[in-house]
C-alpha cells in the first residue's frame, strides 16, 4: 500500500508549486495593477492642474479683452456718424 502514498505524495509536490506559481503571478499582476492606477492617477492630477492653470490664463484675457473697446461699439459708432454724414450731404 505504500504505492498510493507515494503517488498522492508526488501528486501534492506537483500541485503545491502550481498553485503557488499561481499566487506569485496574481500578486504580481496586482502590484503591476496598483502601480497602473497610481501612474494614472498622477498623470490624472498633474493635467488637471495644467487645465486649471489654462482656464485661469484664459480668464484673465477675457478681462482683458472686455476691458479693451469693443469692434461692435467702433462698427455701430462708424456706422452712426456715417447716417449722419449722409444725411448731413443730403440736405
């Protein structure tokens, strides 16, 4: 009886290193996995505040912008004293 022993014996030493081959590659497809998530993460935060940094950049032009004349305020000024004109060569 010492034959079955020995097959279950060999059969255990075979399974055993599968299934901590098994637990290697998980743990190491894990910390591939975390690693992943924090470079993703930190590339997330970093263009986050690159678009932050934009939108203020963008901000402050657009008061610079509103405090400058606007073209439609000289266009409607032009076209005003050009009725005026006009109506001044009529008459």
């Amino acid at each position: 009886m010492a034959f079955p022993q020995s097959e279950a014996e060999s059969s255990q030493t075979v399974i055993m290193p599968a299934m901590m081959i098994g637990i290697v590659n998980l743990k190491e497809e894990f910390a591939s996995t975390k690693a992943t998530l924090e470079r993703l993460s930190k590339e997330s935060a970093e263009k986050d505040s690159y678009i932050k940094r934009h939108e203020e950049h963008i901000a402050k032009l657009l008061k610079k912008l509103d405090k400058w004349p606007h073209a439609s305020s000289n266009e409607s000024t032009s076209s005003e004293e050009d009725e005026k004109g006009s109506n001044g060569s009529e008459k």
